[in-house]
C-alpha cells in the first residue's frame, strides 16, 4: 500500500460511515412523541434512556475502541462498528418491549464507537500532510451532515412512517457501507506499540459513562441530588484510578502526561465548547420551530437546513485558512456564541428567515472551527496513536454536547415554558461559549519556540508545489455528504 493512498471513493465513504453514526444521535429526538404513544407503552424513564443510551455508550467507549483499532487493525474495527450498529438498530426496530428497545440503542452506541475513530484515524494514515486539511474539513462536515440527517430523517419517520421503520433502514445502509468499506478503503499499518490495557479501559470507561450519566440525567434528577452526586463522586474516582493505573503501567491504554500539551488541552476544550453550542441549539431548535413556530416534524427537519449550507461553505474556508489555526478557530467559537446571543433573541413573532440567519452564522463557526480543533487533538499525538487521538477528540466533542442539553435543559426547567425559557438558555450558553473561546484563543497561543502546526507545515507543503487546481480543490466530497 502506498505511504498515501486515500483515494476519493475511499473518503467519500469513510464520510457516510460517520454521517450514519452520527445521524443517530439526534434522529430520536424528533420520535420521542410516537414512541410515548406506541404499543410499547414505555415510562418517562424509559423514554430517557432510549435517547440516552446510545450516547451514553458511544461516548463511553470511544478511547478504548480507537486504541483497539490502533493495535489490531482499523479497517476491521470500522467493519466490526457497522456489524454493531447494524444488530443494534435491527434489534430497536423489532423490539417488543422498552428494555430491548434501549438494548438496540446501546448496541449500536458501541457500534458507533467503534466507527468514528476508525475513519478518522484511517483518514489520517491515508492522506498526505498537505492534503490532510482538506480530509479533515470533509470529514468534520459529515459530522455536522449527520445531525441535520438525522433530524431529517427522523422528522419524515415522525410524520409519514414510524420510529421502527427509521430503524430499520439503517440495516441495509449499513451493509452498503460494509460493503463500501471493503472494496474501496485499504486496510494501515497496525501499531504494535498500542495497548488494550484491560483493566484500564475498565476504568476509564466505567468513569466516564458515569460522569455522562450524571450531566445527562442531571436536569432530571436535579444537580445537588444524591444520584447525580454520586454519579459525578464515582466518575472522578474512577478517572483518577485510571490516571494513577496508567502512571504505574509499562503499557497503559494511554499517558495521562499527554494533557499537559496546552495544544492539546485547548484543541479538547475547543472541540466541547463547539459541540456544547451547537447542541444547546439543537435541543430547543425542534421545540421552537415545532411548538412556537407550529411547524410538522418534516418540515421542521427541512428547516435546519441552512446549518448544512453555513457548514459546507464555512468548510472550504477553513481549508484554505489551514495554516493560521489559531485565528480560524477563535473566529469560528466566537461565531458560534455571537449567533446564539442572536439566536437567544426569537419569539412567536420572528420570522423564519431572520432564525435561518442566526443558524448560518452559528453553522459557519463550527465548519470554520472544527477541522482545525479536530486536527489540532490528532496530531498531538504519535502517528501510531491517531485511533487512540480521535477517540479523546470525539469523547470531546460528545462530552460538549450532552454538557449542551445538561445546562440548556436546566435552564428551560426553571421557566414557564419554552417561549420564555429559549432566550435566557441561549443566553447563558452563548456567554459561556464565547468566555471558552478567549481560553481556547490563549491555549492555541502558546505553543514552544519553532515549533509550526502541522497543519500549516501541510498549506505551506502543498502551496509549493501545488498547482492552479489543486490550490482550488474540488467539492465533491462536500457535496456526497448530503
């Protein structure tokens, strides 16, 4: 296999692996409706861990399964992830009962834990350094075409078919993939200097799905109560367990001496704090345009629309921007909390457009921002570990958006309703975005004397010997996402 060999057919599919995981973390959501009346008669709570239980995995594994890719191959953990998902998804869509339902969700939680690092770590094995800007912007934009499909989705299941139906259809889509994956993408290196290290992904995975447990069930049982406490005391042990195994291992899962990088401290942030605004956004965005504005779930799916549109044309920007990072990203995360200030000030009586606007602006922060955050975590890392780095950069961005919904929803609970609880929530989520984006600025800043970011050795690479059209690359890519 050649040194880089990522061919088109090759990222176009890595990206629909990640478009499809991603696509079910907010598809449910438009759902929650249907299933509260369906024959399956679920509670309250089992309506919560429906939703919950497929971020709960997938965040809580991603760093085991991206140093299990590291070690025993990538292509295979990528296969293996949309096996799962796959089973999963079969297994929602034929439950009988709530508890086979969030089984199904959970299954293909571990399934999409085991995809994401993997595509981006092969996209990272494949690509030239100067072209690895313009992967990382595709691969970033699928993510953000994965929530937009996914509401999209699970609008149209909403409102023309059912929630099982919506499940279904991600059997056969995976298989294609499965399929895609095999003909087209060509298995790296495997790294033998990666570690499993049982007993510490044990304990980092039991510490991080309980930190999850507690933000996400946070509004619900209320911060200050003994189960969320507990949750948040069990998680901070366990981590710290974690740390003290790896510190003592002569072949720990991962060196917890990595987070001493300010590079990679503020990349980590950056990553939650995009993530952390853009669903706080997603959260009420539904309600609003469903319950204030009085749209139907499918249009309601139509109408987030322009974050596609802010992402994919943010995204050549940031890819052209590649070799100032520092300034690319503090100006995509301020855009992001300016336009939810913006977005902070809608009523009953705004006008779609005038909302549409603040989502391009809040859309555009995030394509700007996030090939360099996402970028600026794998490489701060060894090249063997790239598995193991976008598994830290995911759990990020997962983190930042259940921390999203955490406080917006806590915020929404102290109102009336959602007309006059939208605005202060947005409100408190912007401010904090944009004092986040001042850190993140800063951590970006200080880098050691010499030293260059890759990403801008990668520009400088390729505009010295690049030519007309490769300085102005085709959006192809782009556009598959959708």
């Amino acid at each position: 296999m050649p040194a880089h060999a990522l061919k088109r057919p090759a990222l176009l599919t890595l990206c629909a692996c990640v478009l499809l995981a991603q696509s079910m973390v907010a598809a449910i959501n438009l759902l929650i409706p249907q299933l509260s009346s369906s024959a399956l008669h679920p509670s309250h709570t089992e309506i919560l861990w429906t939703v919950d239980a497929y971020v709960i995995v997938f965040a809580g594994l991603l760093v085991p399964a991206g140093a299990l890719g590291d070690r025993y191959g990538r292509k295979g953990a990528l296969l293996a992830g949309l096996a799962l998902f796959a089973a999963g998804a079969g297994t929602s869509a034929l439950a009988s009962g709530p508890a086979a339902l969030i089984a199904g969700r959970g299954l293909s939680g571990a399934g999409a834990a085991l995809i994401t690092p993997a595509t981006l770590s092969i996209l990272m094995q494949l690509s030239a350094p100067e072209r690895r800007a313009r992967s990382m912007g595709a691969w970033t934009l699928s993510i953000g075409l994965g929530g937009a499909a996914g509401n999209l989705g699970g609008g149209l299941a909403g409102q023309f078919l059912s929630w099982r139906a919506l499940f279904a259809v991600m059997v056969p889509l995976a298989a294609v993939l499965a399929a895609a994956v095999r003909v087209t993408v060509p298995r790296t290196a495997r790294s033998a200097r990666s570690n499993p290290d049982p007993l510490g992904t044990l304990l980092l995975t039991a510490g991080l799905v309980a930190v999850l447990f507690g933000i996400i069930e946070g509004p619900a049982y209320g911060w200050t109560s003994a189960r969320i406490l507990g949750a948040f005391a069990a998680g901070a042990l366990l981590i710290a367990a974690f740390s003290l195994h790896a510190l003592r291992s002569a072949a720990p899962l991962f060196d917890p001496r990595v987070f001493a990088s300010s590079r990679l401290r503020s990349a980590s942030l950056g990553t939650a704090t995009a993530f952390f605004g853009l669903f706080s956004l997603f959260f009420v965005n539904s309600q609003y345009l469903q319950g204030v504005k009085g749209f139907g779930p499918a249009i309601t799916g139509v109408a987030i629309m322009p974050l596609v549109f802010g992402m994919a044309l943010a995204q050549k920007l940031a890819t052209r921007w590649a070799g100032h990072p520092r300034a690319v990203i503090g100006s995509g995360l301020a855009l992001i909390g300016l336009g939810l200030l913006g977005a902070s000030t809608a009523d009953a009586g705004t006008p779609y457009a005038v909302f549409a606007c603040w989502l391009l602006v809040i859309s555009a922060g995030a394509g700007l921002s996030m090939p360099a955050l996402t970028l600026g975590v794998v490489t701060s890392l060894p090249a063997h570990q790239a598995g193991l780095g976008s598994g830290l950069g995911t759990t990020a961005r997962e983190t930042g958006a259940a921390l999203g919904v955490a406080v917006t929803g806590t915020v929404l609970s102290s109102h009336t309703d959602l007309l006059h609880g939208m605005g202060p929530a947005l409100r408190t989520v912007g401010v904090v975005v944009l004092v986040a984006t001042a850190l993140v600025t800063a951590g970006n800043g200080r880098r050691p004397k010499g030293a260059r970011d890759s990403a801008g050795c990668a520009v400088t690479a390729a505009r010295a010997r690049a030519t007309p059209t490769d300085r102005h690359p085709a959006t192809a890519p782009q556009r598959h996402g959708g």
